[in-house]
C-alpha cells in the first residue's frame, strides 16, 4: 500500500488513518456480492461485544486522499466500501467520501450510527447501524440520524437474542424505519443461529430482509477479505 511519508502526512490538511485498503466481495447490504474495494479506516469509539474488526480500533497508517484514490483506482473495480471501525471518527472521511463519488464509483458507507451522518455526500449509499441492546452499545444510537435516512441508504440490525429481535421489531415499528430505507436483520454470528432469525421474520411477515454476512461464510472473517 502507497501510504503518505511520515512527512508529508504530518502537513497534508487531507489525511486520515487507514488500517487497510483491500479488494474483496461486498458482503452484505444492498451491493452484495459486487467485488468491491473496501477503505477501512482506523479507530472507532464503541465496543460492540460482537465487534469482529477491533484490529481497526489502534495503529494504521496516514493516507492523503490522492494516495487513496490512486490505490482504489488500481483495484479496478467500480464499488468502494468505506468502513471502519467507525469510518466517521475521523473528520475528514467526509470529504473522502465527496472524492470518491466525484471520481464516479459507486460509493457506500458503513456506520456505526453513533455519529451525525448530517454532512455525507447523498450520492454515498449510507448503511446505518442500530445498534441493539445485546450489542452493549445501545446508548450510543444518534436517533437524530433517522430523519435523515433516504431510499438510498440502509439499516442494519445484528440480532443477538430473541430479546434483541423483539427491540428491534419494535424500534423498526416507533420510527416507522421500512418507509424511510431498507432494513436489514443480520444473527450476530456465534449468538443466533441464521434459521432461527429467519423463522422469526417468516412468522412475524416482517417487511425486512434478512442476510447473512457473505464474506464470513467464505473466508470465515479473515483480515482484508
Ligand atoms: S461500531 Fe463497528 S467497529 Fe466499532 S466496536 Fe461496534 S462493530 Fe466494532
């Protein structure tokens, strides 16, 4: 990877701290599948119990946009993914972001929803988390972000019990979520089996989809994969 020097990171008023850039296949959200180059960020300021990114949380290295954008246009591919940790936490993915989408790619972005999305491009497919009361951050939602959600953008529930499922049947019912976006429902990996949270849905005909995370059932959450 093609990091900014030391130097000239220390005065580039564009860096941010990545963990990684890496080519893979979206997997989950909307783009599913789509291989995809996905820009993780570094650094995050929640502590999801289920959390499978904590390398991201410390370390990395400085990027300026450009060196960015020259690495994802290597990849060759038309999907970027910015991600973290909680891509947000750093001030300047906002404009990363704005580059990206100028450069024509198909853009999302993966957040934590503790974090005001008030400023990110609309071009930028946003998928917002919610996050549930067994994730242990549930204190952390910014429910002000909801009125800014559009049919572009998505959220995303992981469901860790039964407890969980029912909160967020019932969150997805206050803030009348499925007339905003779509809504995702994903079992947290090792705390809810698939089926059982498919069952759940089927039974209750919720207007939600369910999806499993692709690159775990493929490369069981390697790094960079
Ligand atoms: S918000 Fe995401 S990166 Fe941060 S602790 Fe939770 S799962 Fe991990």
């Amino acid at each position: 990877m093609n990091a900014v020097t030391p130097e000239s990171a220390a005065t580039s008023p564009d860096r941010l701290r990545l963990t990684e850039i890496f080519l893979s296949l979206q997997g989950e959200s909307r783009s599913i599948g789509w291989p995809t180059v996905f820009v993780r960020l570094t650094g995050c300021p929640l502590r999801c119990q289920y959390c499978d990114t904590a390398y991201a949380f410390h370390g990395g290295q400085w990027w300026d946009y450009d060196g960015i954008l020259a690495e994802v246009a290597g990849h060759g591919v038309r999907h970027v993914c910015v991600t973290g940790g909680e891509p947000l936490a750093q001030k300047r993915c906002i404009g990363l972001l704005q580059r990206l989408c100028d450069a024509g790619y198909e853009v999302s972005l993966e957040t934590s929803g503790a974090m005001d999305i008030a400023e990110v491009d609309p071009r930028v497919s946003r998928v917002l988390d919610i996050k549930t009361p067994g994730s242990a951050e549930v204190e952390r939602n910014l429910w002000s972000n909801i009125a800014l959600l559009t049919a572009h953008d998505q959220v995303k529930f992981v469901i860790c019990s039964r407890e969980d499922y029912d909160w967020a049947k019932a969150m997805v019912a206050e803030h009348r979520l499925v007339e905003r976006c779509e809504v995702l429902f994903s079992p947290s990996f090792s705390q809810v089996r698939p089926r059982e949270l498919a069952d759940w849905i089927v039974a209750d005909r919720l207007p939600v989809r369910f999806q499993l995370q692709l690159h775990k059932i493929l490369w069981d959450d390697e790094p960079g994969r």
